[in-house]
C-alpha cells in the first residue's frame, strides 16, 4: 500500500503512522460529558468499505494526512493535508 | 453416532460406508429461545455451553457462509494461559482448562497438544518482567517456570544466543500451553451443538436486528425473519456490522493480521518458541510446515490479506531468532480480520438493550478462548449475570476507566 502526500508525492507505507478514524477530527469541548468522550476516544463505526482516516507523514513532511480509502480492496482514493482543510485552524 | 477407534476400526473393514454427516444441515424455524449471530468457534462455543450447561434447546446459530469459514480457520492455533492482569489471568486459566478436557468432553480429536511455550527474553529489564509474569501465573493457578541458556539451548539448539544486537538471556515456559488444529474445534462444536439440538444455519447472514420498546424480538436474515427471545452477537471481526444494526457503535476497530507457513519439513521445533525482541513467534504443524506470525499490520482493513512491510518485519524477527529457517519456503501468507478493542482485551456483556449480549473485540487471541469465551457468553446469557471469570470484560470499561491493558501501551485503537 502507498498513499500519494500531497506535499512528497508517492510513498511506502513504511514511511507513515496510522492514527486512527476520521471520529479524531471531532473533538469534543473540554466540559462535555463524559459519553462524548467516550464516543470520541473509543467508539468506532468500524465500516466495511469507503471510510477517512487520519495518518502521519512520520518518515517525511510531518503532515497530518487525512485519508479517503477502501478498508477492503486497500485502494486508496485520495490524500488529503488536514491543515488545508476548510474551516481547519492553522 | 459416537467416534471411536473401535468404529474406525469397523469402519475400515467395510468400505467406511457408515460414516454419516457430523451436523444437520439445518432450516431456519420461526422462532428460537436464543439466536447466536456468528458461527465461528465462539458463537458455536457458546451455542454448544447454552445447550449443555444451561439447558436451552431451541437454539440457532446464524453463519453468513460456512461454519468455522471466519477467523477460527484463519489463526496459528496457539493455546496458553500466560496472562497477567486481573480480569485476564482467571478468564484464560478457566479456557486452559476446558481445552484439557474438551476433546473428551466433545468426543472429537482437535488435535489438542501441550506441548509448551517460551517466551524468550533478552535483556535483565526482560528477565525481571517475565519473573514477575511468572509468579502471577503461579499464583493464578496455572503453571510457569524460568529456563536458563544452558537449559534453552539443550532444549532449541538452533536459536541464535550470542548475537550482539539481542543476545537471548533465558525464557519463560508455560508446559500446559501448546497448540490445536483449529478448524476441528469449530467442527467438534459444531458437532456436539447439533447433538444437543442447536440449529446451525449456514448461508443466512442477518440484515436486520428487531428491536421493540428497547428489547430485542428477532432478526431479518436472507433467509427470511426469525423471532428470538435473546441474540447474541458473536461475530469477531464483522462485530461493527453487526452491532450497527442495532445502532449501536462499539469500541471495536477491525484489523489486519498476518500469519504464514512454509512448505512441510521433517520435525524440528517440538514446541511454541516466541521471540520477545520483535513480535514474532513460531510452531510446527502436525502436517510439518513452519506456522509464525508478528503483529497486526496497524490500519483499518477488512481485506483478510495484508501489506509487504509487517511481512519482511516477521521475517526477518524470524531470521534474528533462528537463522536455521532461511531456507525453508514460505507456502502462503494469509490475514485474518481481528476485533481490536483500545486496551487490547474482550468484551462478553449484555448492551442496552434488552435481551442483545454481545461477544467481541478478541485481538489477535481470540482462539485460546474459544472455550471459556463460549462459557462465559452463554452463562451471560442464560442468567443474565456476567460469569465469574468474565466479569471484567465490560462494554463500558472505557468510559469508566476500568481498562485492562496487558501490554501497558495505553488505551488507543492503534496502540495494541
């Protein structure tokens, strides 16, 4: 499997951490019961096909990627930096 | 019928025209006391311990393909009770136990053999942890004991001691774990579960879960509605899918795990040899290839094969520990789809909702525990109380921060 960063091209699996679902991005406010949290941290949909998840471009830019991919054939369907997201604070 | 050498025997002298199918190929009724969703070893282990130890008849399992077709077929077949943590520790031993008894029990050869298993360690920080585990284990009930290089090296002469970079400094034994052929336990289940009057139903995969006023009522199949008093979701690494269809999001994100085995060689590693400077750890099958693994390949995937980089990590995790290998050909790979909870252990508890137990987040172990997990879930769901031995193996453990985490590395999905 290779995931193509937007910033370095085409690169081997090796060279990124996997993080964990997109549910990472949502982040609840400090004071929000603890069933957000939970939700949060540990719940997970855990799909069977299309999902986004979150890795780290460790052995490269140091961008966090957030990733478009199909969690049965491993077909990765887009790259994207989590910085350049709409809306996403610098 | 009852298997025994005698019937081998007279079966042998008349053409083996007796023999008759193990299961019924069984319909699906309207209604059942209990509906297991799952017939892999767990959901047959806990169809089969409903009907013997609880007494319920009028039970089916639900399998989407073929008994045993799931994760059951798809491990490297190890049997221990090496475990440390409270919650952990009884849970494994009481497993262990069932498995010395169950070929007996169930009147079927899984091929069960205790032969042991070394955990090697390398370093005095290793030696003082695997001392500590050991005591735990001792304590626990189960048996463990600390061998030194002389005695390793009279025992597995073909380890690689002295290298500078993991010089092996002892290893930690465990002589009641071994190995088993893992399909015949589903098969041995699936066996005895048809004799007490289970319905095992293959090719019915469950659409739907009917939920009525907060209490379950049956499930929509591809084989039509059934009613259920009490379902139990057993389904390893699908476990997402199906507790979706109660609404439900579980702490559960699924795996991939690799395993591989060679091509058959004549006998040469007599027991479980585990590597404690990379994860990696190797038996030999009766048939006699070389069966090893390492750990998951660290992202989501339901694609049941996996990536070339955690291949060439157990490989050369293998090559470090016993160069002797290098030469033997690698048969085929293969990649289950393992349950991974945040803290790395099982879930056995009732949901929300009432009358829906579910059975899940396994990791990489769950075929140690086919036995107690079967016996735990179906006292669960017989009783409705959680079996003293699975009492720590809580849905909501997360949230309230009861974690039990065996390797120390934290509660986070991509951790363990």
């Amino acid at each position: 499997m290779r995931l193509t960063c937007p910033l370095c091209g085409p690169r081997d699996r090796r060279e990124f951490y996997y993080y964990g679902a997109e549910d990472y991005l949502h982040r609840p406010a400090p004071d929000a019961p603890i069933e957000a949290w939970d939700d949060h941290l540990h719940l997970r949909t855990n799909l069977a096909g299309v999902i986004k998840d979150l890795w780290y471009h460790e052995g490269g830019c140091a961008s966090w990627l957030l990733v478009t991919r199909n969690t049965i054939t491993h077909e990765v369907l887009s790259v994207e930096r989590v910085a350049d997201r709409k809306g996403a604070s610098a | 019928m009852r298997y025994s050498g005698f019937k081998v025997f007279t079966e042998g002298l008349f053409g083996n025209k007796g023999w008759t199918p193990a299961w019924r190929d069984a319909a699906p009724k309207a209604e059942y006391d209990a509906v297991i969703i799952g017939g892999g070893g767990h959901g047959l282990s806990t169809a089969y311990y409903l009907a013997k130890n609880h007494g319920l008849r009028n039970i089916a399992v639900l399998e989407k393909g073929y008994l045993g077709g799931g994760n059951v077929g798809r491990n490297t077949t190890i049997v221990r009770a090496n475990y440390f943590l409270p919650g952990n520790s009884e849970f494994y031993s009481h497993s262990l136990k069932l498995w010395e008894k169950l070929e007996g029990e169930l009147n079927y050869n899984v091929m069960h053999s205790q032969r042991g298993q070394v955990v090697l360690f390398h370093s005095d920080g290793q030696r003082d942890a695997a001392v500590r585990r050991a005591n735990a284990i001792v304590n626990q009930g189960d048996d463990a004991e600390i061998l030194d290089v002389p005695t390793l090296k009279q025992l597995y002469p073909f380890l690689d001691y002295n290298q500078t970079r993991f010089p092996i400094y002892g290893g930690m034994n465990q002589r009641r774990a071994g190995t088993a052929r893992h399909d015949a336990v589903a098969w041995g289940y699936a066996r005895g579960a048809d004799q007490l009057g289970v319905d095992l139903i293959q090719n019915c995969e469950v659409t739907g879960i009917d939920i009525e006023g907060g209490k379950v009522v049956g499930v929509q199949t591809t084989r039509g509605a059934i009613k259920a008093k009490k379902v139990g979701m057993v389904a390893a690494g699908r476990s997402g899918q199906v507790a979706a269809m109660a609404g439900m999001r579980l702490p559960v994100e699924s795996h991939i795990m690799q395993a591989y085995v060679t091509e058959g060689l004549k006998p040469c590693i007599d027991s479980v040899i585990s590597f404690g400077m990379g994860h990696f750890y190797i038996s030999q099958s009766d048939k006699g290839g070389l069966v090893f693994g390492g750990d998951i390949d660290f992202y989501a995937s339901y694609a049941a094969r996996g990536n070339l980089p955690m291949l060439e990590h157990v490989m050369e995790a293998g090559m470090t520990l016993m160069p002797m290998i290098g030469r033997a050909k690698v048969l085929r790979t293969w990649g289950g789809i393992m349950d991974m909870t945040p803290d790395g252990s099982p879930i056995i508890d009732k949901t929300h909702i009432d009358g829906l137990f579910v059975d899940a987040g396994w990791n990489y172990g769950g075929f140690k525990a086919i036995p107690a997990s079967g016996w735990c879930m179906a006292h669960l769901m017989a009783t409705g109380q959680p079996h003293e031995v699975a009492a720590k193996f809580r849905l909501d453990r997360f949230r309230t921060g009861h974690l039990i985490d065996e390797e120390g590395t934290g509660s986070q999905h991509n951790l363990h």
